[in-house]
C-alpha cells in the first residue's frame, strides 16, 4: 500500500500524478481542496474509501510497473516549473477564453429559449471565471513569477520574501476560480448536454470540461508543489 487514507490529496498528486485522473472520474478536487485527506474526500463524496484507496494503489503499481515517467516537479528547478506553468497552462487558458466567453454567448443566443435558466448561468460564470482569471495569471506573471526566478538565480532571499507574501492572496483566487468551475459543473449537470443540443453546444460543453481538467492541474503544481517548496526554504522548521 503506497497510499493511505490519512494521505492529503495535493500530496497523492504531487508524489503520482496519475492519481489526478482518478480523483477527476470520482469527481473529487484535489488542487483547491488538496489539503483534504484521502478519507474526507470520500465521505464527502459518498465513496467507498476502502475501493477508491484500492483503485488508487492498483493504478500507481502499474504506472511503476509500466516505466511511466513523469516530471519529478518536487526537485527540478523554480524556473523550468514556472516555464511549463506559464508555456502550457496559462498559454492555454489564453487562447481558449475568449474563445469560450464566444461560444457560451452564441449557444445561450440560439437555445436560450428552451435553456436559458442554465445558458444564462453558465455565460455568466464562465465570464466571471475569465476575467477572475486573466488578473490572476497578470500577477503570477508580472509580480510573483519573475521574484522566484530572480531569487534563484541571484539567492537574494528579500525577492523569495515578497514573492512568499503574496502566496495566501494567490491561493484565495485558486478557491475562488475553483469554485466557479465546480458551480458551472453543477448546473451543467456534469456537462451533460440536453437531446435537442445543436454541435456548438456540445463544442461548447467538450470545452468548458477541458478548462476544468486543465485548471484543476494547473492549480495543482502551484498550491501542492510550488507554493509549498517555496513556504519551506523560508520556514525550513515549521514546513
Ligand atoms: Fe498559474
Ligand atoms: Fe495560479
């Protein structure tokens, strides 16, 4: 047995990344609620803990069996983290907004009618996630990224300081972008589209589903990878 039930969800991911996907198909956020324990997170899903600890275990034994190499983010460098943080997640989530504020306006225009309860809301939040977002990721870039690197690459620790100050403000706008997303998952019913959904429609819900799964990934490797090796080279005793 790798995991346990006392095991926090950030901790699981960060050590087999692979248990992302398991926790996505029982529905179970693991970035913005990492600090959860296996345990909790089942009950608060009505899961079977014992089943889903197993599943957990049988698909980290075969990714160890199958050679599966994944970047170990715990030791590799602040900039090569940040790198891929910006170059993947955020590059995605720049290209793919505007697209969905788009495509949520044009299905809540042509089935408003018969789905406008739902389409309203989901146009509204999904609008309220973008441009939540798009501040969040001008100070991860403009503000708190460049005092990481610079922090390493000179080991000024004034510069790992202020970035560190800005942690707790960071983390606040993950809770709050994530709950978004989890309010359009509910009202979307779990992205489930209606019969009479036209091809747009369902584009427009395929869409909105990645953004969650990016996000929840994303969110993933700064509040239970980055954040927490920073917070430790400050506070080496309490981390
Ligand atoms: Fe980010
Ligand atoms: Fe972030």
């Amino acid at each position: 047995m790798v995991f346990i039930v006392s095991d926090r969800l950030g901790d699981v991911v960060a050590k087999f990344p692979g248990a992302g996907k398991v926790f996505k198909e029982n529905r179970i956020d693991y970035c913005c609620n990492g600090g959860r324990s296996v345990e909790e997170a089942a009950t608060a899903q009505n899961l079977d803990v014992n089943a889903l600890l197993q599943t957990l275990n049988q698909s980290y034994e075969k990714a160890v069996a199958e050679g599966e190499k994944e970047h170990d983010w715990q030791t590799e460098a602040f900039e090569a983290l940040i790198d891929h943080v910006v170059n993947i997640h955020h590059a995605y989530l720049q290209k793919t907004m505007p697209v969905l504020s788009e495509l949520t306006s044009k299905i809540l225009r042509v089935h408003g009618q018969h789905h406008g309860a739902e389409l309203s809301k989901v146009h509204k939040l999904f609008n309220t996630f973008r441009m939540d977002m798009e501040a969040h990721l001008i100070k991860e870039e403009e503000l708190v990224f460049p005092l990481i690197i610079e922090y390493e690459r000179t080991g000024n620790k004034d510069k790992l300081a202020l970035a560190v100050q800005n942690i707790d403000q960071l983390e606040s706008e993950h809770a709050a972008v994530g709950d978004i997303l989890h309010e359009i998952a509910e009202v979307t019913n779990e992205y489930q589209i209606p019969e009479d959904a036209c091809g747009t429609y369902a584009y427009t819900y395929e869409k909105l589903e990645q953004v969650e799964e990016d996000t929840f990934r994303h969110v993933h490797l700064e509040n239970n990878i980055l954040f927490p090796r920073l917070r430790a080279i400050l506070e080496p005793v309490r981390a």
